[in-house]
C-alpha cells in the first residue's frame, strides 16, 4: 500500500524519512538498508547522523547495499556513489566499512560485476528497508525508462536526461559517465518495506504519474503500485503538488 507521508519543507520530508530508517534498525538484530545516493536522502543522512551524535542510535549492526554506481569510476573518485556514501553519512556514524557495499564501477568486466552484485545482496538475506528517490524520468536505481522491468543487477546505458540532471555534481556533463551499474527492480521490489523520497517541484509531475498513472516499464518507478507491502512516500510539499492538485480537481467534480 502506498502511504504518503506529507511534509511542509524538505528538511521535514528528511526527518520523517529518517525516522522509518530508524523504525526499522530498533526492529531488527541486524538490520538490512537498501541506500541511494543523490540530493533526495541527504536530509535524512543529516538526521541520522545527528541522531547517532546524539546517542539514541548505533548503526554497529546495520549492513548497507547501494542501489547504484557510476561504471567507470574509482571508489576515490569524488562523483563516485562510495564516495558520496561515505562523505554523506558512513564517516559520520559507527557503522562498520566493511558491512557496507556498492558496485564496484572500477572494472571493465560487466557481466562478472554484475553477478558478483547479485551474489552480494543475495548474501544479505533480505532487504528490511530499501530507500529510493525517483528521477524526472520516473527511474529508480538506474533502471531508465524501457520496455522491460529489469530482474537483477544491470549495466546501463544513461539517458541523455539522466546525465544531464546529474551534471551537477561533475565538472561539464561530458564527464557524466554514459553507463552504470544498477540494481533491478526484480531486487528493489524484493525489499520488504520502501521508502521513496522526493523533493522539490520538479519532481511533482513525474511522482503523481509513478504513484497513480499506468504501470509501465516507461515509467520504472510505477511497478511501485504492485509492491506487496508498504511503499512509504516522504515528499515535501512542493514534490506532491500535481497530487494534491489533481485529487482537488477530482474532489470538485
Ligand atoms: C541514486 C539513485 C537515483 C536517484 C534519482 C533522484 O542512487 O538511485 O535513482 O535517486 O536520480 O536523484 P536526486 O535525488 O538527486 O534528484
């Protein structure tokens, strides 16, 4: 079922985000995250951290397996997603390097780093919370709009639009990297619970299309309508605004 959770601003959408991850690690012995990188988690990265500064929590226990990462790139490259991850939030708390994973971008052997990946988050016995964002192509991880639903860990051809939305954390958009590695969506709807974050007013148009229009491999993020359990929405206002603006224009008829 999908549940949206309604914030005023982007750093409440960020709070209420981190307090379903922190539901989630009281729950659990030893806790399984599904992470995502980008701007959409980094309010609530700065919550965890600050609640793990302040005592109430310890990530000892928490193993982590990242969605994504760029092919081509180092884990010391700064516009790496290890690099990201560990900048936004692994240096800040005690979790344990090794209980962490990613792709590993840094190789030429697609095929056998995608089988390792798939090998990596089998081990993990389960995802308890897997986080997403969603990009203005309705993507989650990097599985782009197509006409199929990936299965498992793919190497992708970026979007034009893709690269272009992430040329803000690179020098120029050539150097966005053209490919990446991405988990499926046969693995991210294998999680248990999601939590899908999403800010700003770009994102309200391609959200309202994910959460309430056709179920489409064009769309990736739809095929979260099927998900067995609770999809966990932490949107500001901005992001629900077609939402909230199409179920009022329902509500007048
Ligand atoms: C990143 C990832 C992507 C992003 C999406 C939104 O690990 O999985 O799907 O979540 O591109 O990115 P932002 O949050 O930067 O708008």
């Amino acid at each position: 079922m999908i549940k949206i959770i309604h914030a005023l601003t982007a750093e409440e959408a960020g709070i209420n985000a981190a307090e379903a991850v922190l539901e989630v690690i009281k729950e659990k012995r030893n806790p399984v995250l599904g992470l995502d990188t980008g701007s959409s988690p980094l309010g609530m990265y700065r919550e965890l951290i600050s609640r793990f500064k302040s005592g109430s929590v310890s990530f000892e226990n928490v193993r982590t397996v990242n969605l994504d990462e760029y092919a081509g790139l180092a884990p010391d490259h700064p516009s790496s997603y290890r690099f990201f991850m560990d900048e936004n939030l692994f240096n800040h708390i005690d979790i344990k390097k090794q209980n962490t994973h990613l792709p590993n971008g840094h190789t030429s052997n697609y095929k056998a780093e995608c089988k390792r990946y798939d090998a990596v988050v089998a081990s993990m016995g389960g995802i308890d919370l897997q986080v997403l964002g969603i990009g203005h192509n309705g993507h989650i991880g990097f599985n782009e709009p197509s006409s199929f639903f990936t299965s498992g860990t793919s190497y992708i051809k970026l979007t034009d639009s893709t690269r272009a939305a992430n040329s803000r954390f690179f020098e120029s958009e050539e150097s966005v990297p053209t490919h990446a590695f991405s988990m499926g969506i046969g693995q991210i709807m294998s999680a248990q619970k999601i939590l899908l974050i999403a800010i700003g007013k770009d994102k309200a148009e391609i959200l309202e299309r994910a959460l309430f229009g056709p179920v489409t491999p064009e769309v990736p993020a739809s095929i979260l309508q099927f998900f067995k359990g609770d999809v966990l929405v932490s949107a500001d206002e901005e992001a629900l605004g077609e939402i909230i603006r199409k179920q009022s224009s329902r509500s007048a008829c």
